[in-house]
C-alpha cells in the first residue's frame, strides 16, 4: 500500500473513532477461522420419541420438539445432532414430529419434519446414511412438532417391515399417505380420514396379523375417531376398516410379536385389540393419560406402559400377563448432570422402548430428556428392587435461550432460559454445576449488570411462559447467590436495567404493567413520566426484542426504542423524552439497544430487516451503518487490543453475504466468523447474542431448541 492511501485510511479511522459512527463504504474482509462449539449444558429440553433399531444393535435415534434428530454414539455415550445442517431458510425443520427406521436396512431412517404449522417447510426427511446426510421427499405437509400436548405421541411414520419400498405417513391435517417406491413419490390414503385438525393422525404401525397369524395389518390411529385397520377381509380384498368399539384418542400403539396390538391414549387409558375385540387395560384409576408403551421383544406378555401427565416421577407400570394385571416399576436416577433438579425424570413422559438386543435395558424420553436403565427386573432381577438409570445428556443440547449477559469482571457469561432458569457459566466449556438459584422461578427474561463493579447484578424471573409471578432478583456477589424483590402489583415479565455508577438504580419496563424505576435497589418502585408504554411486545417469554439499555458511562443516563423513537432519560429513569426527531424504521423484527461500553452517548440499534443505526450523540440522531442490510441480532464485546472503541458482532446480512460478522472498527470493515461446513445447528432461529466483555473475539448465541453457542478465534 502506497504512503498516500495509507494515510487516507488512517483519517478515516481516525474520523469514524472520533464520531463513533460507521465510515464509509465498508466491505467484508475474508473469513477468519472460527471455533463454534455448544455451551454444554446438558439435557433440558422435550424429548418427544426414541427409535431403537429391531435388527442393528446399538441404533438408537431420539426426536425433539424444537431442537431436531440425534442418534446415540455408543462408543462416547454422546447424542449427535443430525439436522445441524439446515440453513436458516430451512430452520422450521428442526422441529421433528415423527421417526421411523427401515428393519431390511439399518442406514435408512425417515423424519417428519415441521416445528410449526403456520410456517414452512414442512416435509418428510429421508437419510441413507443412518443420519449423516438427508434429502427431502416433497411430502410438504404441515407438521407440528412444537404444536401441543400431541407433540409427543407417535410414530406418525412407518416403514414395512418386509418391504422397504412400502411406507405410510400419518399427518396433523391432511389424513393419510402412502409410498410404495421409498418416498419418491407419494400418494392419499383416501379411505381413512384425516381427524381433528391439528392432531391428525399422531401413530401409524404395522404388526403381524392377529387373526390369521401370518400376513400383516398396518394400523392408524385416527384422532377424534378411531384406529384404522388395513388387512384382508373375508371379501378377499384388503381394504382399510375403522376397527369397532376402540379409543378414539391414541396417543401411541405398539404391536407384540404375536400380533396383539397396544394402544395409549391421552384421557382414556389404555387398550388392547386381539383383531375382533378391544379390551380397557388402564393400570390405574388414578391416571387417564398414557403415552409410551412397549413389549418385551422375547415375552409377548411383559408389557411397560408410562404415564404422560399429572405431575413429575410419573409412574411406570409394568404387566407380565399382557396387561391382566400391573405392578408400578420401582425406579431410581443415580447419574444426572448437578443442576438437574427432583423434578426432572419421569416428567411429560412420551416413549418407553425395551432395547430388542439387550435383556433388561430399556430406555425412556420426558420433557427434560433420555434415560436408560440396564435392570429394568430390578438389582439381580429381585422383585421389587428399584431399576437404576442414567440420564443420557452428553451432546443433547436443546435449551432455548431467552437472554444473556456479559460482565467486564467475574463470571463473563450467564443465560437466561426458558424452563431451566438460566446459569451462571463459569466455564463455558463444560456442563455448569448450578442453576441460578433464582427460587420459585422457572425463566429468566432479563439480566443486568452494575458497570463499575459486575459483583452487583440484577435477573428478572418468573415462575412459568406467561408471568403469573414475576419477581427480581439482586445479587452482589456476581450471582452466586440472589435476594427476591417483589415487583409492582400487576408487572409481568418485561426488561430490567442497572445503573453504571448507582448500585441502588434499577429500570423496569415490564410486557404487563408500568414502567417504574426503583432508587432502593427494588425495595420500592415509582412510576417514570414520558416512558413509553408496553413497548417489548408479546406477552410471554416467547418475546426476544430488548429495547432497554443502560449507558455504561452515564449513571443517570438511559435508553429505550418503541415506534420508532428512541426515548431518553438523562435523570436516573424520573423523566423520559424522544431523543430523535426523525423516526427510525418500525421494525417487527428482533429489537435490540445497546449502549457501547467505553465511548460516551454512543447507542446503537439493531432493526432486523431494516438494518443497523448508530448514534454518536445518545440517540439524537443516527446514521445507518453502511453496507449491513439486515441486522437479525447484534452486540458490542472486548475490543482489539490497543483500541477504546469495542468490538461489534452482529447475524445478518453484510455487503449481501449472510452469516455471523465481527467489525473492530466500529463498522467501517467486517470480518466473517461464520462457521465453516454443514453447520453446527447455530441455523435453528438464533434469537440471543451477547459478546464477551472479557475476552476478545468471543461471542455467544442462543437459539430455539440447539441450545447455546460460543465462538471464539482460533488459536
């Protein structure tokens, strides 16, 4: 580079530092090599079915509600995600609303694919190499995986267990289909009905027939109405028949080897057909809703049968006379991760499955993750004993994130998450050891920190999605331990904002309820004028724009966008005005403010589709930062090294390449950090990102249902 031009892209620097605003034109630097891995946590999330393949041992696959397919490693014990390839046009497939192996061969596995219904894509997903790799059939159906109650029930696909051409797939809307040529194309079932809208046709199985006991019936249960039949009749055509008198609501169906076919239901207990008849085998009184059930591959008549609803340590019963009588199982869970919690096994249980090669293991799925117990007979099969089982958690990471947090000193990284809290992640490369003990609280939808000195932090928590309870909560001690502050009457959930320079200031802008601010730490509250009102949006946890930011200089100094506006308080929260007079777009994407830490009256504001706008002047006025067309999420962390200003990361669009970037220079060039290959499952919504104060270069990313991510520069 000549004298002359490097002197000119000194000045440039050196004007875009003084005004804190983005030069131009800017451009993308080469990709720069970067490690993303998952922010192990370890289970927390639904697991909706499990698939053990009946002639491969050690096959084992798991489907989850949001956060794709797993099969198990069984050299490490670790689940690997199979979907981590998805693009982010692609990320409602993450959602898996039904599995289904080939017996003839053990590399085929089909999913139903579909997080939600009034999104797409929706499809049926076939993979030839157990997993690895997969290609879309084009059966572009509306599946449902994180939908209801209804998500765990199954298998809505199956495969002939004679001939891998022949399959059928039940949907939540459309009725039935069948392939005979391994999914290439497809064809309806015409005959059998489609059910209630939204639960369809939640199980398909096929079974040796009853009656006849050779030849096969393929079975669906049809919700709202009944299990239909497909089987030769005495006409000589094999024909599908609704079968008479049996449950109308299935849940899940097994069939033993004998032909006799199980059903579950979800509020009618359980049922056995013989081929002619149904017979009520409910085990218990006390319960009408059972999902998983399972038969003994070497005794037709040993028969596990778990219960789906009414509390957690839900039972699991047993019947070894093909469900004339139950006994419950006694069970224990001896290895878990430290945080799990008493509630955590046996909790929304779906699916049971007796491992077909291995006598006395069997393996369980609920609402937090796997299980597997190797003496399902009890210690030394002594009737009665307690069966021991370990939770499977080491690679099925599939939380979804809420908010995080990023403190100059201390702890560099907290979560905040829906279900499990949120942690406290003093290494962020192994599995922590405590929630934040946020007591009574299920979420954590806010967190701040005091700027000059992080020991003094606040979390905003509540007790389920809706904010029945919201409550704040103080630490001084970096979140080691945290005192309740009760909230004004009526506030739920919402965004909290700590004072850089008052250990006593708190900002509260709930989604329910006034904006207050507290002088005494939360012990009171008073109402602010001129705040805008509810202006996060939604009103559940389910809401991801964080319009609420301190400035890291000014104490007294606060920030928060709605409608366009970006309002002011420059008097500790007590008095609130617009700081722009012209209006910045209204976006309906992710909002997020956030004051740069370092640089006075700097705030920038990330608009989704409408870009990036900085502010050198506390949001007087802003310029849109060159050449990012879309700013999906973004955050300011440790700058290079020699420099004041931060860095600035942000997941979008930048000079029209998509990815994760890193600019050091306030947005004048940027760096692409995206990973590199078939992904890591950082496409599945990403709706979370918090840069690291502490570290430079790395950045965390909380997705819906891949858990957490962290990047950081290859060393």
């Amino acid at each position: 580079m000549s004298i002359s031009r490097l002197l000119k892209s000194l000045i440039i620097v050196l004007l875009m530092y003084t005004l804190m605003i983005p030069a131009s034109p800017s451009y993308v630097q080469s990709a720069q090599t970067y490690q993303w891995s998952n922010v192990p946590i370890g289970g927390g999330g639904y697991v909706t079915g499990i698939a053990i393949h009946p002639t491969e041992p050690d096959l084992v696959y798991a489907r989850t509600d949001v956060g794709g397919a797993y099969r198990l490693d069984p050299a490490t014990g670790e689940w690997i995600p199979l979907l981590d390839h998805l693009g982010d046009e692609d990320s409602n497939l993450f959602g898996v609303d039904g599995i289904a192996l080939d017996q003839q061969n053990p590399d085929v596995v089909y999913v139903a694919a579909g997080k939600y219904s009034n999104v797409g894509p929706s499809d049926i997903l076939k993979s030839t190499d157990r997993g690895n790799t997969w290609t879309r059939t084009g059966l572009n159906l509306r599946n449902e995986s994180n939908g209801n109650i209804h998500r765990a029930m199954g298998e809505s696909i199956a495969v002939n267990p004679t001939n891998s051409n022949y399959l059928h797939v039940g949907t939540r809307y459309d009725g039935l289909y069948t392939s005979s040529d391994g999914a290439k194309t497809w064809n309806k079932v015409w005959d059998v009905p489609s059910g209630l809208a939204g639960e369809g046709i939640r199980s398909v199985v096929y079974g040796l027939n009853p009656i006849t006991k050779q030849g096969q019936v393929v079975y669906a249960g049809v919700r709202g109405i009944g299990v239909y039949s497909k089987a030769p009749r005495s006409n000589g055509l094999t024909t599908w028949e609704l079968t008479r008198r049996g449950p109308e609501y299935v849940a899940r169906m097994s069939v033993a080897k004998n032909g006799t076919l199980y059903a579950t239901t979800d509020n009618q207990g359980i049922y056995k057909f013989n081929g002619t008849q149904w017979t009520n085998i409910t085990p218990s009184p006390n319960y009408s809703s059972y999902y998983g059930i399972s038969i003994d591959p070497n005794n037709d008549n040993h028969i596990l049968a778990a219960v789906r609803t009414g509390g957690d340590n839900l039972p699991l019963y047993r019947s070894v006379n093909g469900g004339q009588s139950w006994t419950t199982v006694n069970k224990s869970l001896i290895s878990k991760p430290s945080w799990w919690t008493p509630n955590m096994f046996f909790s929304a249980t779906s699916s049971v499955e007796f491992d077909p090669h291995n006598a006395g293991v069997v393996y369980a799925t609920d609402w937090f993750g796997i299980y597997k117990t190797n003496n399902i007979n009890g210690n030394n099969g002594i009737v009665g004993s307690a069966s021991s089982w370990d939770a499977l958690t080491d690679g099925h990471e599939e939380v979804v994130a809420l908010t995080a947090s990023t403190p100059p000193k201390g702890v560099s990284f907290f979560s905040g998450l829906t279900d499990q809290v949120g942690f406290r992640h003093e290494d962020v490369n192994n599995i922590p050891l405590n929630k934040i003990p946020l007591s009574g609280m299920r979420e954590i939808v806010s967190i701040d920190y005091h700027e000059a000195d992080p020991n003094y932090m606040i979390f905003l928590g509540s007790s389920d999605w809706y904010g029945t309870t919201t409550r704040l909560f103080v630490s001084s001690n970096n979140g080691v331990t945290v005192t309740p502050v009760n909230v004004p009457a009526g506030s739920k959930l919402g965004r909290v904002a700590y004072s850089a320079i008052n250990p006593n200031l708190i900002i509260y802008f709930p989604q329910t309820g006034n904006p207050v601010r507290s002088t005494d730490r939360g012990a009171t509250w008073q109402n602010m004028n001129g705040a805008p009102f509810q202006a996060i949006g939604g009103n559940m946890v389910f809401a991801y724009n964080h319009p609420l930011a301190a400035d890291r200089k000014n104490g007294y100094k606060f920030y928060m966008y709605a409608a366009g506006y970006m309002y002011r308080s420059t008097d500790a929260g007590a008095n609130w005005s617009k700081a722009n007079a012209v209006k910045l777009p209204v976006s309906t994407d992710i909002i997020k403010v956030e004051a740069a830490p370092g640089l006075n009256n700097v705030v920038w504001v990330s608009l989704g589709s409408d870009g990036l706008y900085a502010s050198s002047n506390s949001g007087t006025t802003f310029t849109k930062v060159q050449n990012v067309q879309e700013s999906k999420l973004f955050a300011f962390g440790k700058g290079l090294p020699g420099l004041l200003s931060p860095a600035v990361y942000v997941y979008g669009t930048v000079n029209n390449v998509e990815g994760f970037f890193r600019s050091d220079n306030m947005g004048l060039t940027w760096t692409n950090i995206s990973p590199t290959g078939s992904g890591i499952g950082l496409s599945n919504e990403p709706q979370i990102m918090a840069a690291d104060r502490q570290i430079y270069g790395q950045v965390y990313v909380g997705t819906n249902g891949r858990g957490l991510f962290v990047g950081s520069l290859d060393q």
